[in-house]
C-alpha cells in the first residue's frame, strides 16, 4: 500500500476512488455465492456479481483481515 493511499484514508476517513474497471474480480470456488472480490491497489474490494453496477464495498487489508478471521470463526453465522 502505498503512503499517498495511507494517508488519504486517514486525512478524509473515506476510500480512495479505485479504478474498477479492469479488476480481476474473484469468486468462491464453490461457485455458488454471489459475492466476488477484487484486490486493486493495497484496498480489497467486494461487490455482487449480480449487480456489478452498484458501487463495491471497499476495504483495508486491516479491516478485510477482520473479516476472513470472523467469518472462519462463525461469527456471521446465522443458526
């Protein structure tokens, strides 16, 4: 991640405007979620394959950390 990146996040408290265009968009393996990742420029972000057009949800390694930890440990299970 590069210092300019670093810093817009902590002067603005929002995320960089990522060129989204030609991310390689990733799915699960098991092929049948609807999420994909992308990992463009330090950040990590997540959209719906179904609705690519609607803006992603942009993470820090951090906070995308956080969550992968999480969800191994069962913490968004829902039963």
């Amino acid at each position: 991640m590069t210092e300019g990146i670093v810093e817009q996040r902590l002067t603005d408290g929002g995320r960089p405007e990522l060129d989204l265009a030609g991310a390689a968009w990733q799915s699960s393996s098991q092929g049948a979620g609807d999420v994909q990742v992308a990992f463009v420029e330090g950040w990590i972000a997540m959209r719906n394959r179904r609705t690519p057009e609607v803006p992603a949800l942009v993470f820090t390694p951090a906070e995308w950390r956080g969550f992968v930890l999480g969800a191994r440990d069962g913490e968004f299970d829902l039963t």
